[in-house]
C-alpha cells in the first residue's frame, strides 16, 4: 500500500517547465520572421492590433488554430 502512495504522491508532484510555451492573447494571422539569430513572431487581429514576441533562433515555432 505505501508503494501505491508514493506513486500518487509523484504524479502530483508540481514542477515548473524550463522553457514554458508563449500563448498569444490575439487572434489573427501570424507571420514568422527570421532576423540574425533571433526569430521574430508577430500576431495580428483583425481590429489592427498587433504583438511582436521574440525567441532565439533554437525555438521550434508551432502555430495551431
């Protein structure tokens, strides 16, 4: 029984992510620019507002709907 509960005890373990993922606050089109050793991201909505996030050139960019 007490191995059980360890178990339990580290599924619930909190840790936090050494790289956590970016989640834009917009929605709209986005468009990926590659800039020396840098990756330059912009978001924008369909109102004309725009958000710029930047990422070294190691980030792997995913984009999903």
């Amino acid at each position: 029984m007490t191995q059980g509960l360890a178990r339990v005890e580290e599924l619930f373990e909190t840790r936090f992510p050494k790289n956590p993922a970016v989640i834009s606050d917009l929605d709209g089109v986005i468009e990926v620019q590659t800039l020396e050793k840098n990756l330059l991201v912009r978001v924008t909505a369909h109102e004309l507002e725009e958000n710029q996030y930047y990422f070294s050139g190691e980030y792997v960019v995913m984009v999903k709907p």
